[in-house]
C-alpha cells in the first residue's frame, strides 16, 4: 500500500498536466498559445503586486530593527505573564501575521533554546502552524487586484491571528502530555 501511495504521489504532477494537456487538445484549444498567455498575466500581476511587497518588506525591517518589536514586547510581557503566557513565545505571537520567514527563524531559534519537546517549543509550533502571515498574504492579493481599502480585512484577518494564538496557548496548556 505504502509503495501504491509512493508512486502514485511521484507521478501526479506529470499526469495531472499530461491529463490536462489531452482533456485541452481534445476540445481544440491551442494548448501552447494559451499557456504563453497565462504566463504574461502572470509576469504582469508580478509587476504590480511588487511595489506593495517592497514596501511591506521595508516596513518590517524598520519595525524589527528600529527596536518597536522589543518595546512592544516589554509593554505586552506583564499582562501576557499573568495569563501564563510565556514571554519567550510573544515575539512568534508578533512576528507571525507579518513575516512567515522571521517566524520561522524565529521557530528555529526557540528549538534550539528550549528544544521542540518544552512548552515553549510545543506552543511556538503550535502558533506557526495555526497564524498565517496575514499582512504578507493581503499585501499580495489586494496588490494583485488593486484593492485599496482593506481596512476590514485587515482587521478581521488580525483578530484571526489573535484568536488562533490564543487557541494554540489553550491547546499547549491543555492537552500537552
């Protein structure tokens, strides 16, 4: 059964496209010319899309090395250690809805600290498997269609942050063995 599930996942990219190819050229689409369309739209949402994705990026850089992350950190520690939340994991918390490789360094660095297996390790994966980078994702999709008021979004995007950490803490704290 294994070896069926191995073989069949090697091969489903290339007859999912042999499939298509074949379902298109049997309805009399130019397969290729189609294709080389696809691609321009494709390079010209890239080109839009960029503007919006340098200057998020910037932003985040400002925000990481400006210091902001470690004063907000320092201002959320006490009512998040009431909670039993801890401060080590904040930083995840923080960084996860903006940048999905600073949460992964960020990952990584909480592994080598405290170890996968700690509380702290358990909750970070926990937070990294539950948030999406959110701000990422929404400079990408409302750049990419010229979206300009997002503010609902968002907002709603960050309250789903918000609640899925808050989960991940309530799950860790609950039902870690």
């Amino acid at each position: 059964m294994i070896a069926a599930v191995q073989a069949l996942s090697r091969w489903a990219i290339p007859l999912l496209l042999l499939g298509i190819t074949a379902w298109g050229l049997s309805r009399g689409v130019p397969i290729y010319e189609r294709f080389v369309e696809g691609a321009k739209e494709g390079w010209q949402t890239a080109l839009r899309v960029l503007p919006y994705l340098v200057g998020m990026l910037v932003a985040i850089q400002v925000f990481q090395h400006s210091g902001a992350l470690d004063q907000l950190i320092r201002v959320l520690t006490p009512f998040t250690s009431r909670l039993g939340f801890p401060p080590e994991a904040l930083p995840m918390a923080l960084i996860r809805p903006i940048s999905g490789s600073g949460s992964l360094a960020l990952l990584s660095q909480i592994f080598a600290t405290y170890g996968a297996d700690s509380f702290i390790g358990r909750l970070a994966a926990t937070m990294m498997g539950s948030t999406e980078t959110s701000l990422y994702v929404l400079t990408v999709y409302a750049g990419s269609v010229g979206l300009k008021r997002t503010r609902h979004t968002l907002a709603t995007a960050l309250l789903a942050d918000a609640a899925a950490v808050i989960l991940s803490f309530y799950i860790v704290l609950h039902f870690s063995v």
